[in-house]
C-alpha cells in the first residue's frame, strides 16, 4: 500500500483526501461569490459549480505533486 495515509488503521488514498478538500475549498468560494453578487453573471449555476470544484481539485494535485 504505497502511498496510502494511515488514519487510525484505515488507509486513505490521497486522492480522497484531496477531494474533500477541494470540495470544502469549492464551497467556501462559492459562498463570496454569491456574496459578490458575481453569480448573476453565471448562466447556468451548478455547471459553473462542477467546474470550479474540478479546477480546484486539478490545483490541489497539482500542489501536491510539487511539494512531494
């Protein structure tokens, strides 16, 4: 199991951990752009969503990769 995190005897693969993250990262930034006021810019809000998450995911893997 390489590259798997240990938590408390159940391993994670990091991955999962990176989804997570990105997707209370994602609603972070959802909620100060609906703030903003920004998302009446948006056409179609939950695609937009998916989107940003999927970014933030990709930026999050990418991070890691680097600082690996």
């Amino acid at each position: 199991m390489i590259g798997d995190i240990d938590v408390y005897g159940l391993f994670l693969p990091p991955l999962l951990i990176l989804a997570i993250l990105a997707w209370m990262l994602s609603g972070l930034v959802q909620r100060g752009l609906r703030a903003a006021g920004l998302y009446k810019w948006v056409w179609h809000p939950p695609l937009f969503d998916l989107a940003l998450y999927v970014l933030l995911l990709c930026g999050l893997t990418a991070l890691s990769s680097l600082l690996r």
